[in-house]
C-alpha cells in the first residue's frame, strides 16, 4: 500500500464526536454538537448533515447521572473519522437505523442529516450521497432494533477490509487534491 503522509501540524488521528441535540446556544440554534470536556463546553456545529461512509455501528454504555446509559456510535469515514453518539432509545437512532436498513450497497457514501421534529426531539434522514435522493422508511414503534443493527453489523463486516482501504486512499486522494486546489 503506497499512499503519502502530509508532513506539518496535524491533529491527532483521533475520532471527532458528534452528539444530536436539538439545541441553542447564543441565540444560534443546532443539531449537532462536539463537546470539549476538558473546558466543560458544548460546541455548536451548524452544518446539519455529514456525508461519508458507514464503517460501523456499536453499542457503548455511557454513565450519566449515576446510571449506565446505552449508546448508539455510528462510525463514518469522511475526510476524517466521524463518530455520531446518541442514546440507543432516542428518535435519531430509531431513524437512522430504520433508514440504513433500507439501504443496500455500504460501498458507497451516505449523507446523514439531523432534522429537527417538535421541541428537543431530532429525526435522521438518510440520503444515498451519489444521487442524492432520500432513503425512506416506514415508522414502526415496535421494530426489532436489536434485529436491525444486527443485520446492518453483518452487511457491513461483507465489505472487506480492501474495499475500505480503498475508500480511506480516495478520501486521504481528495483531501490532498482539495489542499493542493486551495
């Protein structure tokens, strides 16, 4: 595997977390956020969708309060690594995960996209990124979420290690010819 290393300043090689929240912050209203616990600081991100490949889904548990909270991390490989963190049982996972289990071909990009519902809940809506259109579902309250994210986890472990070598080679391939273009 020959691909090239940028030499400089970097950041490290570490996931950025995105969290969903319907929320304010100076007047400016988001869906996403990154959270800086080292100053205690929620970091508003205004863009409302994140368009990249599905590398995996895990389950983490989280304490909050006292009580183990159950995660959903949803693994993207853009122009870095993506993590979307969000309760297991909340509106966004149950969509997403509704939404991706529609959508059959994980070798191509997706655009995951928060969209705001009434008060603090946040839906996802997915789109297939090459042509744009959105991947619908039927709501169903009482789905087999356990069953789904199974079934997406063994879609994804299909695609092989090669393919996502590639993916990561063409998005290290744009992101330098996006640089060397600025």
């Amino acid at each position: 595997m020959n691909s090239e290393v940028k030499l400089g300043l970097c950041n490290p090689p570490e996931p950025i977390y995105l969290y969903v929240k319907n929320g304010e912050l100076s007047g400016e209203s988001f869906l996403w956020y990154q959270y800086n616990i080292n100053n205690n600081q929620t970091i508003p991100v205004q863009q409302r969708g994140l368009t990249g490949y599905l590398k995996s889904l895990k389950l983490t548990s989280k304490e909050f309060k006292g009580k183990d909270n159950l995660k959903l991390d949803i693994v993207i490989y853009a122009d870095e690594v993506y993590v979307i963190r969000t309760g297991i049982e909340t509106n966004f996972a149950k969509t997403f995960l509704l939404a991706a289990s529609q959508f059959y071909d994980f070798s191509k990009p997706l655009i995951i996209a928060a969209t705001p519902g009434e008060e603090n809940v946040v839906f996802c809506r997915l789109y297939d990124a090459t042509t744009k259109s959105r991947i619908r579902c039927e709501w169903d309250r009482n789905a087999d979420w356990a069953g789904i994210i199974s079934n997406i986890q063994s879609r994804l472990a299909e695609i092989s290690e090669g393919n996502f070598s590639t993916i990561q080679n063409s998005i290290v391939s744009n992101h330098q010819q996006n640089a060397i273009s600025r």
